[in-house]
C-alpha cells in the first residue's frame, strides 16, 4: 500500500500554522504531505521524497536569494508537497523568481511567523500524518480480512464484487482483456451508458494482465483506494482459482474427447453422461472443424473467435491445439422441423470461412476441413470426415474451408478405385496433357478440373485461376487440340473429370 499523508489545505487549519500565509503556488494546496524536513543546505539532489514538506529559514542561501526559484523546480521535480519558509530573519522578501516558479509548478511556498519553533510545526503534523496512516491500515486489514474470508468460503466471484461496491458506494464491474464483463455490481447494470469514463485498474496473474476492475465514480477518496488494492489482490485470487478450475475442465473435456475418437469407442450412455458433467451437450449435434496450416495457429486470437461465437449462440464449444493443426470440437442445438429459420444460427462452416478470410486474425495461411454433425458419441464420425475433408480439398482445390460433405463422393473416389484401372484411362484420356504440363510448365490440367468443376464458366475457371477469362479461352482451345476430343460433349466431360479427381487424389502417391 502507498504511503499516505495529510493535504496542505488540511494542514493549514491545525492552529499552530493559523497565522501562516500561503504566498503562492495556490493551486498546489491539494498536494499530499508524508514528511517533514528542514533544509540546511542548497544541494538537495539525491535525498529528496515525494510528499516532503520543506522547512527553512533560507539561511544556507541568504548571500544569493535568487537560488531559491531553482529550488522550487528542484522540490517540484522531486514530488515534493510545498516550501515553509521563515523570510523575516534572512530574506526581506521572497524572490520573484520563486514566487514566478512556485505559480508555475503549483508547488505552494507558505510564510510561517518566525516566532514558530520548528517542534512546534513538526510534531503536530506528523501525529496527523501517523494517525492517518494507522487508520488507513487498520482499514486496510478490515477490507482485506472481509474479502479473503469470502474467497476462503467459495462464496464467489460474484459476492467478493458485490461487497466491493457495497465498500465503494457505487457500481463496480470486472471485464476481460476482450471487453467481456467476468462479473458486475449491480448484475445487470450498464456499463455502456455511464455519464463520465469509469476509474480503472489493472488486475495480473504472472505479471499478465487478465482483467481490469472498473468503478464508476468520478474519484476516490484514501479509504477507498485502501479497499481497491485490497479488492484487486483478492480478485487476482479468485480469478485465479476459477482460472484453475477452467483448465482442469478443460483438460477434463479433452481426455473425454480422445476417448471419443480412440477405439474402443464408448457407448452411448456413458458418453451423454460423462458429456453432461463436462458441460458438453449430449442433446447437441457436434462437428469437428481441422484447421491447419503450415505454421502453428494464433491460439490466443482464434481462442478469442471461438469465445466470442459460442457466447453468441449460447453454448460450450471445445478446441485442441495439435502442432500445426486446432481441432475444434462445435456443438449446435437440434433444431426440429417448425423451427423459424431465422432464429437458427449460420452454419459453423461459414463462421469459421469467415475467420480464416479476415486478415486481422492472422490464419491467412490456414485451411480447414469440416465433418458432418453428428450426435456427441460419434465424434469420431466428424473429426474422420474433418480430416479427409481436408486432404481432398488441399488435393483438388486449394480452398479456405471445405465441408466433407463438398467432395465426400471424392473421397469414396479416392478409397475405392484401382490404381492400374484408372491409370490406363488417365493415360490414354489426359496422358498427353500432362506430359505437355510437365514439359512446358504449364497448367493446362488444372485449367480443365476448374473448367469442369464449374460447368463450364469461363468467369469461374477465370476467378479460380487469377487469370483473364480470354486466357483461359486460350487455355481451353490449345487443350482440344492435344486431347483430340470435344470438351463439350457430356460422356467426355464426366470421365476427364473422373481422371482428373484421380490423378490429383493419387498424386502424391504418384510423385512418391
């Protein structure tokens, strides 16, 4: 806790100073005094405090008064609370120098009569400095013993911040890094409508901020900074300890979660049960979302996405963080037919399309694959759907998110064709296509998967590749004349297409 004092305004109306005249400096009288010295020499660098109340006689610089401006800009640099100055046997009167520093700096320069002992001045001040400090102590330890005794009952974070604005006298909330309020006095009270900018304080866990406490009222008075430093020690607590238990349900979940999607599987009912204790709703259907890219993701800005999402759509997603790779496990309620669509929520797909193309959430170079809702026990259903949802759309296409359901006849493609088989049909279909490709750099293959994907647009051929529609026009005819046979008839279309999704599935075999 700071070191408290008394106010030059307060001291002024003790009686022994009653004949003392503030010369100047007046607005400076709210300067707080916690020491008292006397000054014997001019060199006061190095040994100064702030709050010190200066005492003189300006003997030291009775030969050279116009040093006692300097002065006043040194106490002022120092934090000091005023100069006491006895002119009457040394000086005439106090230097305009002073006189014009001392209403500069607002640091007060007070006359005392000279009859005045130094005692007399020194005592009674630091008596009311003393008292002070002791009360503000004895406060200090009745706040903190009030407020760690609630922390010591469990009584929440919610009851600690009820008793600080019940301290305060005015509302107090406590929000996150993200803006989000963790707790609030009154509950429901706005935060958004308050006629002036709250007081705000930072509260740290390991030195990193993880919340500010907000008090919305104008100032405080010394009490009640006692009972914020008290508040922001005890709330770092319970921050704490709620931090705690959220990682260890977080790593709850996760053994839950490999166990869901490691053989052997559990059943059903163990899954619903061991789900509902987690916070994961077994009456949900739940997708699983792979994001991967080459680099590990942002965690702490594709945490505050997924926060920020399920707080919006009011449930209990989870996430895993894999190498290069997040893993994100995204329940939605089963919504029944009669169900107003407008109150059903977008599609995670989309969301998660929408995070990896804002460049402000840095997964520029992420993709993600995602699988099919499923029911909670059959997680691995989606996550294995993510998966090859992934590696297809990375084979064929390129794209940011792809939804297994996009390319799942591609896949069945994939596992079920014969390697011999298509490759004889590849060969005598695109087989001079390709080694034209390989010959001359090109990407002609490529042109023709786009062309067909797109039935046959030229703008979305044109869109897919970066290049003029009239390139890939260029492209499209120099194709007819290596391949030998009309592009537009329907029978060659569907089997250049199959070779096609056949030769970029198997390519890494291939190349391998």
């Amino acid at each position: 806790m700071r070191t408290t004092g008394i106010t030059l305004q307060e001291l002024m109306n003790i009686s022994i100073l009653n004949r003392a005249k503030v010369i100047s400096g007046h607005q400076g009288l709210d300067r707080v005094v916690r020491f008292v010295d006397i000054m014997e020499v001019p060199e006061l660098k190095g040994w100064l405090r702030e709050g010190m109340l200066m005492l003189t006689t300006a003997y030291s610089i009775r030969h050279d008064p116009a040093i006692l401006g300097e002065l006043i800009y040194t106490l002022n640099e120092a934090g000091a609370a005023a100069l006491a100055i006895k002119p009457a046997r040394f000086l005439k009167e106090i230097p305009i120098e002073a006189v014009n520093a001392s209403n500069e700096c607002g640091l007060p320069i007070l006359e005392i009569p000279p009859d005045i002992p130094y005692m007399d001045i020194t005592q009674p001040i630091m008596e009311l400095v003393l008292h002070r400090q002791a009360a503000l102590l004895r406060r200090s330890e009745e706040v903190y013993r009030t407020l760690t005794t609630m922390v010591l009952e469990n009584s929440g974070i919610q009851a600690v911040g009820d008793n600080v604005a019940d301290l305060l006298q005015a509302p107090v909330g406590v929000i996150d890094n993200a803006g989000k309020i963790i707790v609030s006095s009154p509950q429901d009270y706005n935060w958004k409508t308050t006629e002036h900018a709250p007081l705000s304080w930072e509260i740290n866990l390991d030195r990193r901020r993880v919340a500010r406490l907000l008090v919305d009222k104008p100032k405080l008075d010394e009490m009640e900074e006692v009972g914020i430093e008290q508040a922001r020690l005890v709330l770092s607590l319970e921050l704490m300890r709620n931090k705690v238990a959220e990682d260890t349900e977080h790593r709850l979940r996760g053994n839950f979660i490999d166990e869901l999607l490691t053989p052997p599987l559990m059943s059903r009912h163990e899954a619903e049960a061991r789900g509902s204790k987690l916070g994961m709703n077994p009456q949900h259907l739940w997708e699983v979302a792979v994001i991967e890219g080459e680099d590990e993701p942002n965690q702490e800005s594709l945490t505050a996405l997924l926060e920020l999402e399920a707080r919006q759509r009011g449930v209990t997603p989870h996430m895993e963080f894999r190498s290069n790779r997040a893993v994100l496990f995204l329940p939605t309620p089963d919504y029944r037919p009669g169900i107003d669509d407008t109150e059903k929520p977008c599609a995670w797909a989309k969301t998660v399309d929408g995070w990896l193309q804002d460049s402000a959430n840095r997964l520029g170079g992420f993709r993600a694959g995602i699988g099919s809702p499923v029911q909670l026990w059959n997680m691995h259903q989606s996550y294995g759907e993510a998966r090859n949802a992934l590696k297809v759309s990375v084979r064929l296409y390129g794209s940011r998110t792809t939804r297994f359901e996009e390319v799942e006849v591609y896949h069945l493609l994939g596992e079920s064709i014969e390697d011999t088989g298509f490759a004889a049909l590849f060969e005598r279909k695109l087989g001079k296509l390709c080694q034209y490709d390989q010959e001359h750099a090109g990407d002609l293959l490529r042109t023709l998967f786009y062309y067909l994907e797109s039935r046959g647009s030229l703008v979305d051929t044109a869109q897919r590749l970066y290049i003029h529609r009239n390139s890939v026009k260029y492209r499209l005819e120099r194709i007819r004349d290596i391949v030998g046979f009309d592009l537009n008839q329907p029978r060659e279309q569907f089997v250049c297409h199959l070779c096609l999704v056949y030769y970029y599935l198997r390519q890494d075999e291939q190349e391998g």
